[in-house]
C-alpha cells in the first residue's frame, strides 16, 4: 500500500466509500479540481485500487471564528491562514482496518510540512454531520465559534502529537 497523488493509474471507477458526492469527487471532479488549482487529491492505493482519499486545500477564516484567548494575537482585520481536509474517504472493502487513521496521520504530515514553508494557523475539516463529529474530537479537533460542524486543530497541537508519537518509537 503506498501514499501517491491522485493519478491516471488509479481506478476511480471501482471506489465506493458509502457516500454517492465523495465518490462522485474522485470519479468526475477531482481533476478538474487538480488543474484549476482548488485543492490537492492524495490516495492510499494498493496496484490501481484506491482505499482512500482526502484532499488539502488552502482557507482563509476572520480571527473571530476562533476563541479569542487563541487569536487575540492576530491583527484582527487580517484573515487567519489554515489548511482545509475538504474531503477524507475509504473504500467500504476497507473501513474499520485503521486506514481513516492513516489518511488523517498522512494529513497531518502534509500540514506539518506545509506550515514550514508557507505557514498556516490549523488545520479545518467540515464534518458531514454531526455521527462523524467524534472520529475526529478524538485527535482534539474543536468546533470553531460560528459552525458546529466546522473543526479545527491548531499546527502547535498536530507538532505536540507528532513530538510524543517520534519519543515512543524512539524508546
Ligand atoms: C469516516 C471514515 C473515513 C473512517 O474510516 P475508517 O478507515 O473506517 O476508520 P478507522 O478504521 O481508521 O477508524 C478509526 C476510529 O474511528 C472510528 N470511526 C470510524 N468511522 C466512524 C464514523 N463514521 N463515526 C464515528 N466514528 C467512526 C472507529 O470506530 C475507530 O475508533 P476505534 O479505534 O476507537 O475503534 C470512513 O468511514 C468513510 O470513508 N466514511 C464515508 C465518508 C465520510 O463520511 N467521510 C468523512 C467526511 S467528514
């Protein structure tokens, strides 16, 4: 199984995650997307079978859509930079194996990466509804101030976790 970006190798066709518009992305919209610069489509693949997705974008939020204590230091006319996971799907033939986790940890990796060359506040996913909410609360996403179904986590807590996951396999 390997990490790649979405390409014309990858058999879109057959990928079914349970939900018609996230397979309707990758089948008919996610090149356009590509092309037109709208967002980034990474695939964990195994040959030409997509197990999953999930996409990166940039986003631009008023600092009032956080808690002030966070954004307090921000000039308050300028937007906060984040990075959007607009869009996070596995297989049906693969669900509940643990590789929702990996997409999400290959997400955070991109983000890490991301901030060090170009900044970025925390990382934003819209959750479809509100059942999807606790897959992500458990890695300390919040909801910001104006949308309950929007998530964020902070670049300093994706750097925390990164920093206690490289000392337990160091151990
Ligand atoms: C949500 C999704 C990406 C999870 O992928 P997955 O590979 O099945 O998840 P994992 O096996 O990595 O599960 C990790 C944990 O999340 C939990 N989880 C998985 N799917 C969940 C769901 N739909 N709701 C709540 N928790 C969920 C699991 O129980 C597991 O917790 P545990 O380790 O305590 O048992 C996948 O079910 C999917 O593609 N769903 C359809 C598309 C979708 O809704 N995407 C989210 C858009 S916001």
């Amino acid at each position: 199984m390997r990490f790649s970006h979405l390409n014309s190798e990858h058999d879109r066709a057959a990928f079914d995650c349970g939900v018609p518009e996230l397979n309707a992305f990758l089948k008919n919209h996610a090149t356009q997307y590509i092309k037109r610069g709208m967002c980034a489509v990474h695939v964990f693949s195994e040959g030409n079978v997509v197990i999953g997705y999930f996409t990166l974008s940039s986003l631009s939020l008023k600092p009032t859509t956080f808690p002030a204590n966070i954004t307090k230091r921000y000039p308050q006319k300028m937007s906060v930079p984040c990075w959007l996971l607009g869009r996070l799907a596995v297989d049906i033939r693969f669900k509940r194996q643990g590789i929702g986790v990996r997409l999400l940890m290959a997400a955070f990796s991109q983000v890490l990466e991301l901030e060090q060359r170009a900044g970025g506040f925390c990382l934003v996913v819209d959750a479809k509804n509100e059942s999807i909410k606790p897959f992500y609360l458990k890695f300390g996403f919040k909801p910001v101030l104006d949308d309950e179904l929007r998530l964020y986590l902070p670049v300093s807590s994706i750097k925390e976790m990164n920093a206690q996951a490289s000392m337990v396999y160091s151990q």
